[in-house]
C-alpha cells in the first residue's frame, strides 16, 4: 500500500501530529482532508516545539509537499498567521511546498460570530464547540452559497456571490437583533487576500493524481477523531464534517481505491474536549492525575480535556468504521506508576449488556462502562524506542489493548519527542 491515512480512533487529540510527522519522513506528499484551524497539533522537534491549527504536519520536514484538500474549510486569517508564527520559527512555507485546493470553502468573520452567538445562546443549546466559524462555514458549502478561494480570482463576480451568502446570513442577524453585514467590507477583505493566498491555489486532485501514477507516497492527515464524525460520532457533539478514513478520499478528490492502508491513533487512555458522553470519564483524583502528566489542554484554545480510562469499546467501533489496518498507541507513559489500570470493554445500558456504543443520545448518556482491571508497572516507558525498553507489565497491557479492539499496534510513542516511537509495521510497507 503506497498511501497512508492517518485519522484519530477517539476524540481528537490523540497524538497524530507527531505521528503524521514521524511518517512524513517516508512520505512525499502530506494532505490535510478535512477539519479547519479548531484541531492543533502540538510537534516536538529536538527540544523546540511547533504548533500547528490549519496547516499539514509534514510542512515541517523540507523537500516534502503540503496539501490543504477540498474537504477542509478554510481561514485566510487563521492561515496567514500560522504561516507568520512558523516562519519566526525558521520553517519555510511557500508555494513551492504547500498548495491549497482552488474549491477549498472559506471561513470568513461571519461565520466565526455566528458560531460564537449560538454556542453562546444557551447552555441547552452549547455543544463545545470552539466557536471558530467552521460549523457554519460547512453550512454554507452545504447549501451552496459559500466563497470558495477559486472565487478571489475573478473579483468581478465575487459580489454577487457575497449578495448570495449575505441573504442568508443577515437574515439570521436580523433574527439575533444585530446589525446586517455589509458586502462592500467583505468584498475589500477578501480582495486584500487574494495576491497572498492565490499563489498556493491548485486543482488538488488533479494534482495528487498525477503524484499517485509517479509512484509518489501520500500521507493523508486526518483532523480530530472518529468519534467527532458528523455521520459516526456522538451527535449532536460531534464537529461539522466526516472525521472517518473515507474522508481521505472525498475531501483531496481521490478515489477510494487510492487511499491505502489507515492508521488510527489512540491515547493509551480517553480524553474528550467540551460536551457531550464519556463513558469512562474520571471526575476524581485519577483523572486528575492523568490530566496533569498528560498535560492535557488544548493546543488552541487551552481548554482543559476531559480524562478517563481506556475505552476498548468505542475504539473497537471507529476500527470498524474507518477500516483501520494498524493502530499507533500514544501517550503509554502517562500510566506509569499505577498500582492497578482500568479498561472498558462493555456498556449496560437499562441493565443490559451491550458491546457498542448506540446512536441515540439519550441511550449514550445512560450507559454505564464495565471495566476490566489489569496490572499496571512501576517502571517507566518514557522515551523508549524499542520492546526492550518497556516493562514486562506494560507490553501486557498493550497487547490486551489489541485482543479488545480486534486490530494490531503498528507504532508506539512514549513522549512528544519525534525519535521516541516503537516502529512494529511500517504502514507504508504493510
């Protein structure tokens, strides 16, 4: 399989910018799918650490392409200064090593207010997201009234297409009390970002294509979780577009065929940003003490992340929905030094057993995890590179994760830092 794709087997925040990262270096071509900037990915590189929200995670190895598919919605803002931060940093970002697909849909500041004002609205309402625009600039693509970065380059029919998504929007405005946007100061912004994004435009597909029939290796990045899938996830928490490997596919313009093998990442424990079920939340003591060695908090927004046990259930479930070949099991440190580790591997939902997680929202809130307890070690795993490195209890624990989830474990990473991976198949040569 020449082509990878990454995507997460959780919540997001599983780890897959170091990883993506770790693979790129086999890779030719790193394509983003899906997502906008509410996803960061925070990268380790000998001892200097990089933040990355919009832009692919292979940017960061020279020689290597950076692709920004159709099926993400994108900031012109949210991008200029990513590419401004990462260049103080000494990382190169141009055209040469980044394109952008020419039908990729925009984020523009009034999807960011409406976003802001309905999460806002009422805590029956709120759903966590991070009020960046991107549920409401899908909306917009959904009901074919978005601005699309192919549309900067012909500013003599921007403004009818302005007048066309403002219908809609100051409709809404109306509804909230507010003042209508004006398309004369949409249009001048979108004009000064024209010469500075125009540059990257490409036919995406049409591109990775040809790099596909030149036998050029495509890793494709996935944002977020499967869990978080409009289609798959926990709705209605869940983000506004597919999260699941099929994406991969759909959202950069390839066909299915040319996807390859999936990767899933999956903390050795459970994390969850914002509202919505936990089977296996820890709200004590424990959690809290995963949390701190984690330090989990969002790369973005800093929110504190919800922390619980292993979840073998649900990672089962995104296995089968994203077709996951291989997983890379992250963050296996933090559970050093417990006595005893948790892992779900069933529900009673009403008294009931059950081995999936269901659909409806109320039955996802009153189910109730079984755990199965197992062995934990008292010697570290921190920065090991090999099997030989890890205690014997740990590598127990890592092959039980692989019997309740039905699917092997191709990596193992044991700190942020790049080098500190456990490679047992190579995705690129399974």
């Amino acid at each position: 399989m020449a082509n990878v794709v990454v995507v997460g087997a959780q919540w997001g925040d599983e780890g897959k910018g170091k990883i993506v990262d770790w693979l790129s270096e086999q890779a030719d071509i790193v394509a983003r799918f899906q997502g906008g900037h509410n996803a960061g990915h925070t990268l380790v590189i000998n001892g200097t650490t990089y933040k990355l929200a919009l832009l692919p995670s292979g940017v960061l190895r020279p020689s290597k392409l950076g692709v920004i598919g159709n099926g993400v919605v994108f900031d012109p803002q949210a991008f200029l200064d990513e590419v401004g931060r990462l260049q103080a940093q000494g990382v190169h970002i141009g055209p040469d090593n980044l394109r952008i697909a020419e039908n990729v849909t925009l984020i523009l500041p009034l999807h960011r207010e409406l976003d802001s004002l309905r999460e806002n609205a009422s805590k029956a309402t709120a759903i966590g997201t991070t009020q960046r625009g991107i549920g409401p600039a899908y909306e917009d693509k959904v009901g074919r009234r978005a601005i699309r970065l192919m549309d900067l380059a012909d500013l003599d029919t921007l403004p009818h297409k302005i007048d066309r998504l403002l219908t809609h929007h100051n409709a809404l405005r109306r509804g909230f009390g507010l003042p209508e946007f004006d398309g004369a100061t949409i249009l001048e912004e979108l004009s000064g970002f024209a010469p500075q994004l125009l540059p990257y435009a490409e036919a995406v597909w049409r591109l990775l294509d040809q790099k596909r029939r030149e036998g050029k290796r495509i890793l494709f990045e996935g944002a977020q979780g499967a869990l978080l899938d409009v289609d798959h996830g926990t709705y209605p928490y869940v983000t506004s577009s597919n999260t699941v490997a099929a994406q991969a596919a759909t959202g950069t313009g390839m066909g299915p065929g040319s996807v390859g093998y999936v990767l899933g990442i999956c903390k050795a424990y459970t994390t969850r940003v914002g509202a919505g079920p936990f089977p296996t939340e820890l709200d004590n003591e424990i959690g809290r003490r995963i949390g701190e060695r984690g330090r989990e908090f969002g790369t973005n927004t800093g929110r504190p992340r919800r922390c619980g046990w292993f979840d073998a259930v649900l990672v089962r479930q995104t296995v089968r929905t994203c077709g996951i070949h291989g997983l890379a099991l992250t963050k296996l440190d933090i559970l050093d030094g417990f006595d005893t580790i948790e892992v779900c591997v069933g529900y009673l939902l009403d008294g009931k057993e059950i081995d999936y997680l269901p659909a409806g929202e109320g039955a996802q809130a009153r189910i109730v995890p079984i755990y199965e307890t197992i062995e934990g070690w008292k010697e570290p795993t921190a920065n090991a590179r090999s099997w030989a490195d890890l205690p014997a209890q740990a590598i127990k624990y890592v092959r039980r994760v692989e019997e309740l989830v039905g699917c092997p474990i191709a990596l193992l990473s044991t700190s942020p830092e790049r080098e500190d991976t456990i490679l047992v198949q190579n995705p690129f040569e399974a």
